[in-house]
C-alpha cells in the first residue's frame, strides 16, 4: 500500500467539515470483521506489496481526534458517538482528496455494545453513500474466541454464543446493506491465504 504507512489525517483535515460529494470513480472501501477476527494480521502481510491503494484506521483517527477520552468512547452517549463517526467520515474524504487514489479503510460494521449488551450497526447515514465496496473478513467462533482469550490487552466478549451471534448479524447486515445501497460485498475467509484474496480484489474490483 502507498508508502507501507498508515495514514493519519492531519490537525488541518480534522478541522475541516465537509460537505460528502456524489462518489467519483475512485474507490472507498470498508474492510470489516467482529473484533478478534485477524484484521490486523491480515493488514500486516498486505502491506509488504506494492499496491496503489490509501490506507488508513478508522479506530486511530478517532483516537487522534479525542486524545485521552478514546478509552471511554463505547460508554458515551449514542449522539456523541455519531457526531464523531460524521467526523471521521469528512476526515476520509479529505484523507482520499489529498491522495487520489483508492482507499481502504480499516473499520467496523457492527460491533457488541458493552453498555447495553446489544449488537449495533455504526454505519451512518453518510457511510452508506460513501463506500463503494465492502471486504468482510469472516471466521468461525471458535478461532474468534481463542484469539480473544490471548489478546488480554482489550476487553473484549470471550462468550462463545455471543460471538457466534456478533458473527451471524454482521455477516446479514453486510449482505443487506450491500443489496439496499449498491455497494459490493466481498467475503473473504480467515486463513493463511486471506491476504492473498484480499490483495485479490484490490487489484481487480474497479468501479
């Protein structure tokens, strides 16, 4: 990916409040996976390539953003949570204006509200007219749930019914909000060629 390095916006980009732009013929997309799934891993053997695509974090820019408050982010109230979430969105879209070329963004979807015990999707209503393509990054339960245990740097759900149930429902909602906004889904299993497919389709998705 350009320059093997995340890109983090600058202080000038955060600033800015952008209006979003009908979708030009650069790609936008959100790569996506219940927490533990190997996005991380996955994102570490691409960018050993030379691919002409952006990347950025959508979880790091929002850390740039709020500074020491990061850590209390999933008990804040919903509205707070979604004006942040409009925020990094106009921070992409300069990220991309600034770069002009494909971006991928790692992301969520849906994650497990520690506060209220639900399942939510956190796309906004600016994400869907946003993205053109979504990578979902997919397991089993099990593997989910041995790699949380051993990550003991985050708290993160080590309840199996809970993960089979975080997977089940982003796995549906990917294919409903695909069919219902026109962006492409693309599943890709975890496993020792996952980068390889994902490589795959950055190379050949076009819009």
């Amino acid at each position: 990916m350009t320059g093997n390095k995340l890109v983090i916006p600058s202080s000038e980009t955060l600033q800015d409040n952008l209006n979003l732009p009908e979708r030009s013929s650069l790609r936008r997309i959100c790569f996506t996976g219940v927490r533990g799934v190997g996005k991380s891993s996955v994102l570490q053997e691409i960018n050993k390539e030379d691919i002409n695509v952006c990347f950025t974090s959508g979880s790091d820019i929002l850390q740039y953003m709020m500074g020491d408050a990061y850590s209390q982010f999933e008990f804040f109230p919903e509205y707070k949570k979604y004006g942040y979430r409009l925020k990094i969105r106009d921070t992409l879209h300069k990220i991309q204006e600034e770069n002009g070329m494909d971006l991928l963004v790692d992301s969520h979807l849906t994650v497990y509200n520690l506060k209220s015990g639900e399942i939510d999707v956190i796309f906004t209503h600016m994400d869907y007219e946003f993205y053109t393509d979504i990578i979902l990054l997919d397991s089993y339960p099990e593997r989910i749930l041995d790699h949380r245990q051993r990550d003991t740097k985050k708290k993160r759900i080590t309840n199996l019914a809970i993960i089979r149930d975080e997977l089940n429902f982003e796995r549906r909602k990917a294919a409903e909000i695909s069919k219902r906004y026109g962006i492409r889904l693309h599943v890709v299993q975890m496993g020792e060629d996952a980068a390889e497919k994902m490589i795959d389709i950055l190379f050949r998705c076009k819009v």
